[in-house]
C-alpha cells in the first residue's frame, strides 16, 4: 500500500513539473470508499455479498467547452466479493480479495444550472471506459481463517464501464472540491475458475482540484 501511495505521489509531481500551465487542465487528488460485489454479467449487483474497499488517486481534467470535459485517472483500487459458505453462520464466508491499477477515461457533462453557479456550485454527469491491471489476488476463509493467494488463477487485466455523477464546490482561486458518486461494471472475467464473474463497484469519493 505504501509504495502505490509514493508511485500516485510520483506521477502527479513529474506531471505538474513536465505540463505547462493552462487554465483548461486541472490536476486533484481523490480517496475514496468502495462497496464492491463479483457477480455474472447480467446482474447489476449482488446485495448480500458486499465487500469494503478503498481508492486512492490522482486525476487530470481537461475542459472542452463550458459543458463537456474529458477526465482520465490513476487510482489504487480494492475490489473483490464475499460468498457465503452453504451451510454456515453468516459470517463464515470466502472473501476474495482484487487489488488494481484502475486507469478511468470519462466524458463528463456539466449541468450548468443558475442556482447552483449562484451558490459556486457545479453538478456533472459522466460516462466512460476504465483499464485495470491486476496488483495481487487473495481468497480469505473465515471458517478456518487461511489466506491463500489466488493471484495464478486470476486474470491480471480488467475491462468495464463507468458510470457517475459529482457535485464540485468551486473557489474563486480555479481550485475545487468534490465529491464523486460511481458505479463501475466489469465486463471482463476476473479468473479461470468461475466462467461468468465480473466486478462490479460503487464508490464514494471526495477530492480536490488546482
């Protein structure tokens, strides 16, 4: 965890140093809380199977015009699912535990209502396509509380869909704080033992731009 921290670190100072300045570019920090599941491509979700993760990144947005803007990103991400044992307490479960680099590219759309501008306030809503590489696997069992790496049987890439919508508060110095409402839906098996699990995530993030 440590070393994702000081690598989102890194790439954000050599960007600041090697992009020149330019009123159109923002640049912010993100962390942020995940409720993620694992289930077949036809299901949206999974309720009784929510896992708690964590994100961590870094963002550069790029304004097109006054309603579309063009956001990629640099996130440590933790997915993963529980599945319930037959025949057990609710708490004896298999937790599978994914851990990416999650790189996001979104279209945002900003809704530029009166109200909210008069009270420096900004509401965009987005869509688009991330690319994860897979940064270690585990599966977690509670019933005899072992760890087994799973990383062998995984796949080390993963393809999907986002969806979303933030809520900005805008100061007069160009700088922002934010808060990110998101669903992602993985479109790409996760391993080689089930044939038809994907990720899926909805997370809660807060940031900053400059």
């Amino acid at each position: 965890m440590k070393r994702s921290i000081k690598l989102l670190m890194g790439i954000l100072i050599l960007t600041s140093i090697t992009t020149t300045s330019n009123a159109q570019i923002k640049f912010g920090l993100k962390e942020g809380l995940n409720f993620g599941t694992q289930s077949e491509l036809g299901l949206l979700w999974r309720a009784d199977e929510i896992k708690l993760g964590h994100t961590l990144g870094i963002l550069a947005e790029y304004r097109l015009n006054n309603y579309f803007f063009v956001q990629t990103e640099f996130n440590y991400q933790e997915n993963g699912g529980i599945y319930k044992l037959n025949g057990t307490s609710e708490s004896k479960s298999i937790i599978a535990e994914y851990n990416y680099y999650n790189i996001p590219a979104i279209l945002k759309f900003a809704l530029n209502d009166e109200a909210l501008q008069k009270n420096s306030l900004a509401l965009s809503l987005y869509s688009g396509a991330y690319y994860s590489y897979l940064k270690s696997a585990q599966i977690e069992y509670e019933q005899d509380n072992t760890m087994n790496d799973f990383y062998n049987e995984s796949k080390n890439s993963d393809l999907g869909a986002i969806f979303g919508l933030e809520l900005a508060y805008n100061f007069k110095t160009e700088s922002e704080l934010f808060i990110d409402f998101r669903y992602t839906m993985g479109l790409s098996r996760v391993n080689t033992v089930e044939n038809d699990i994907r990720n899926k995530l909805f997370g809660i993030s807060v940031g900053y731009k400059f």
